[in-house]
C-alpha cells in the first residue's frame, strides 16, 4: 500500500507541475500516433456464452499501435493494429458439447477503430472519460482440440471461436472502458483505463496518444 500511495502521489505532483498551454494548437484537430498496452486480459465467466463454452481459461497481454485524429483538450479517434498474445492452457475452453482445447502459442491479430470521449477537463491537465471501440480479427496458430470418445487433433486457432457448423474465420472486437487521461504539456497524453474488451475484459490498460 505505501508504494502505490508514493505512485499516486507522484502522479499528482507531476499533473501540477508540469505546464499545460491553452493555444489554438492545443484546441483544433490534430493528427497523431496513439500505442496502448493491456499487461493482462482474460475472459470472465458472462463472456463464456459468446464463445459457445461451458468454462473458459483464457487470458493473455494486448497490444495497440495505430494512427488518432482527436484534440488534445477534447476526444479522439484512431485507427489501430491489434496483436493479442493467448497463454497456453491446457483447457482453454471446455465447449458446450464437452469439447476441449488446449492453447499453444496463439495469437490474434486485428484491426479496430476506436475512440475516447471526455466527460470532464480538470484545469486542463486531466480528463474522466470513456474509451471505445469495435474491429476484427484473425487468430493465428493451432490448439490441440479434443472431442468426448476422440484422439486429441491440431486444428487450426480459429477452433477458439467455433459453434455447432464449425469455426468462425474472423472475431468481432469490442471495448468499453472507463478512462483517465493526463495532459503533458501540448502533445502528449497519458491514458489509463479498464473494462470491457471483448472477448475479454482488461483491469488496466495503459495507452500514450502524441499529437504531431
């Protein structure tokens, strides 16, 4: 507890010192780059019914790079690469015909479209928002999948998003989180969220935004 009050405090101090000038450049559109890291996502029980799966044990880190269009004052919107990592479980998902699988090295590639609207400007050094966002994906690499009474087989990692007739080539992307961000100076803004991250949720995400 002492260090993450020292954390917070730090923070505080740092959006106080560190100078914020309101200009016409802080306030029209700008373009920029935007990079967000999740150092943990999983899969939480409500999601398991959009997955066709009895139980789920998935979870992994996910990462964002992409092109924003957005006001440093105000919200943005970006177009991202995604790349989500998938640990390897041995019982990934147990379906709902009892079919199991087994990650190995996976991951998901995509693209979204996300963006980020504030609620409130604190003197122009924070913000209390939201993020949000929807996209698709592919996942690459193969699971083990096991059917009840069969041998184990390798199939291909789309096998993570299957129903009765078969897998589903692409997964749909969505978020909706709860964001702070910092204002540093006239580029750059520091973001912190959490929440939904379909499939998936995430606790934090941390995401940086520079203005050109």
């Amino acid at each position: 507890m002492p260090h993450k009050s020292s954390a917070l405090a730090a923070a505080a101090v740092l959006l106080l010192v560190t100078p914020t000038v309101v200009n016409g450049q802080s306030l029209r559109q700008r373009w920029g780059v935007a990079v967000s890291v999740a150092p943990r996502w999983r899969v939480p029980d409500y999601q398991k019914v959009f997955l066709d799966a009895d139980s789920t044990d998935l979870n992994g880190t996910d990462l964002r790079v992409g092109l924003t269009k957005g006001r440093l004052f105000g919200g943005d919107v970006s177009v991202s690469f995604v790349r989500r990592t998938i640990a390897d479980r041995p019982n990934a998902l147990i379906k709902t015909d009892g079919t199991s699988v087994a990650t190995r090295r996976d991951t998901l590639l995509g693209v979204a479209v996300q963006g980020f609207k504030p609620f409130v400007t604190i003197r122009q050094r924070a913000q209390i928002g939201a993020s949000f966002g929807v996209g698709v994906g592919r996942y690459r690499g193969t699971v083990l999948q096991t059917r009840p009474g069969d041998a184990p087989e390798e199939v291909g990692a789309e096998a993570l998003f299957s129903f009765a007739n078969g897998p589903v080539q692409f997964m749909p992307l969505g978020n909706l989180e709860l964001t702070g961000a910092a204002i540093i100076g006239t580029h750059v803004k520091v973001k912190i969220g959490g929440g939904v991250s379909f499939p998936g949720q995430q606790l934090v995400n941390v995401g940086l935004t520079y203005f050109f």
